[in-house]
C-alpha cells in the first residue's frame, strides 16, 4: 500500500510520449485509477511546453528521447512554465548520470519502461506528493554525484576528446574527424582511442552508445 498521502482531486498528469502504442498503454494504466487524471498527451517537446501551460497538471511524464530533443533537457524550460509541476521522467534504460542529470535540473525521478504499470501509477502519485523517485540501484551514485563525491562516467574527457566524441556521434570516420578537428590522421586516432578506454567501449559504435545513455550526448 503506497504511504502517500490522500489528496481532496485526483492527481493531473500530462503524458510526454510520442509512441502510440506506448502512450495508450500508459493511459489506460493510469486513469483506471480514480485518484490518476490524464488530462493532455503530448508528442513533443515543443508540444509538451504549449500543454503544460493550457493543462496546468501535476505531473509532467515525459519520455526521455522525443522526435524534437530531449525530455531531460527540457525540465528546465517546463519549470519555468510552472514552478509547481513535477517532472517525471520515462526512459528505456537509466544510468546514474541521467539520474543525476533529472535531479539537477529539478525533475522528480525517473522510471524505467521495463517497470510494470502499476510502479509506474506509483511513481507519479509519490512525486505529485512531493518525493523524489529513483530506483535504489542509481540512488546511491545521484546522491554521489551530485555531492561531488562519485565523478560521473566521461567526467575526464578533455575538451579536445569531447570534441572527437561528440564527431563520432554524428557518425562521422576517424578520418572526416581528423580533418574537422585539423590534425593528423595518427592524432586524431589517437583521440578517438582515448575516448574509447576513458568509457571503456571495445568500439567507436559502442563508445557512441555509453555516451548516449551516460547523457554525454544528445
């Protein structure tokens, strides 16, 4: 039984969630419960800024990758909008990075897809009552983080490596990179090399995979 406590209207969620299917599931889930309202879905950043003030919820459920940006990106816009809401975010996977990346901007939590429906229905009533949601694996590497205490994954990249991460995510050969960046072709591989033992990937695509789930790209 969730420990959250009673409220006099059901709580009013906007669902941030480009996925029909996905979202109809989620929809269904939440306002089978009478204390849940889903009062707007939205399919977009762009769209869920616009709902946000025309719906004033809540809870702001937002998946975290939409056709126009990222969810996490966006909490600070969408405070703005509305102090009060509280921003709940939806992702495939979780690392402590994105945790900590939520907790700093000001959103209240994040929840995996893979959960089931129901601790998804009391996620959103523990964050409308004012908690902070983060699975018991992550919590102890957010609250590290953002102390201070535990360096997220990256955090040691020099800029000019950052630089060689971010023309590996948008695809680009060692070679192309090289030229972008005006060094050598042995240089730039070796910029690229570091990249890959710093996030411990064997290669570029999956170096470019842990940089995405770490947050370090968008």
């Amino acid at each position: 039984m969730s420990s959250t406590p009673l409220r006099s209207r059901p709580v009013r969620v906007l669902l941030v969630e480009d996925h029909d299917m996905v979202a109809e599931a989620i929809c269904l889930a939440l306002e089978r419960s009478p204390d849940l309202q889903v009062v707007g879905r939205s399919g977009s950043v762009a769209s869920a800024l616009v709902d946000t003030r025309r719906y004033e919820p809540d809870v702001v459920l937002m998946d975290r990758r939409l056709p126009d940006g990222d969810g996490v990106s966006a909490i600070a816009d969408l405070l703005a909008l509305a102090p009060n809401v509280r921003v709940l975010v939806l992702a495939g996977e979780g690392s402590a990075s994105v945790a900590a990346r939520i907790a700093e901007t000001g959103g209240a939590g994040l929840i995996l897809k893979a959960r089931g429906l129901s601790e998804l229905e009391d996620a959103v009533r523990k964050v409308a009552a004012g908690e902070v949601v983060f699975s018991q694996d992550l919590l102890g590497d957010v609250l590290g983080r953002l102390t201070g205490r535990v360096p997220g994954l990256g955090a040691n990249l020099t800029p000019r490596e950052r630089e060689a991460l971010h023309l590996l995510g948008e695809g680009l050969s060692t070679a192309e990179l090289s030229g972008l960046l005006g060094v050598a072709l042995n240089t730039g591989r070796n910029h690229v090399q570091r990249v890959l033992e710093k996030l411990g990937a064997r290669s570029q695509l999956e170096a470019v995979t842990i940089a995405r789930r770490e947050g370090l790209l968008r």
